[in-house]
C-alpha cells in the first residue's frame, strides 16, 4: 500500500502564500506521477497540477504562473508553492498518486485532503 498525507492547508488573505506537502509512504516500487487536485464546495473535482516522474510538469489554466509544482524525490515529497492565491482558489486540495508496490502493479492512490480558505 501507498500512503498519501497532505499538509500545509490554513487560512490566507487574497494575495497571500502558502505550501503544500505530500509525503508518500510504503512499500513503494516506482512512482510515475504526483498531482494535485482541489475541489470546492458544490464543484466538482479539478486537476490542478502534475508532476512526473521524468521531472516534466504541467498546470491548470487557471493557476499557470502563480504556483509551482516540485518534489524531493529523497524525501518522497512532492509540494505545491500557491502564490498569488485568490478567493477561487479556496478549495480542499488533494494529493494523488500513480505508483506501484513491490507486491502490486501501478494504482491511483489518494489523500484525505487539506483545506486552503483564502479570505480577508
């Protein structure tokens, strides 16, 4: 199994900062990709951010230029920097992944969320 914790969630003003953290955990193989997806309240589900495991990335429209996806590989973490952050970002962000274990082939595995309230 693949464990996923997300951190880094709170409250921050319109125009503020903050990072998010995915540590993976388990028996891990291989990790092909590690994304970010948010959903807020009465919508559905959106991809906002995507690494892979060749370091390639790609990004939502709508937060192209104010934050950047990134990872550790040595720590299994992949983060969020959210700059800029606006009222429409407000949403619970979840980590995912696509990895293997040594006992399983590649599977989508996810977090259990962290919320990002941006308000003044």
């Amino acid at each position: 199994q693949v464990q996923l914790v997300e951190s880094g969630g709170g409250l921050v003003q319109p125009g503020g900062s903050l990072r998010l953290s995915c540590v993976a955990s388990g028996s891990i193989a291989s990790i092909h990709a590690i994304a970010w997806y948010r959903q807020a309240p009465g919508k559905q589900r959106e991809l906002v951010a995507t690494i892979i495991s060749d370091g390639s990335n790609n990004y939502a429209d709508s937060v192209k230029g104010r934050f950047t996806i990134s990872r550790d590989n040595a720590k299994n973490t992949v983060y969020l920097q959210m700059n800029s952050l606006k009222p429409e970002d407000t949403a619970v962000y979840y980590c995912n992944a696509v990895a293997r274990t040594y006992s399983s082939s590649y599977r989508n595995y996810w977090g259990a969320g962290t919320l990002v309230t941006v308000s003044s």
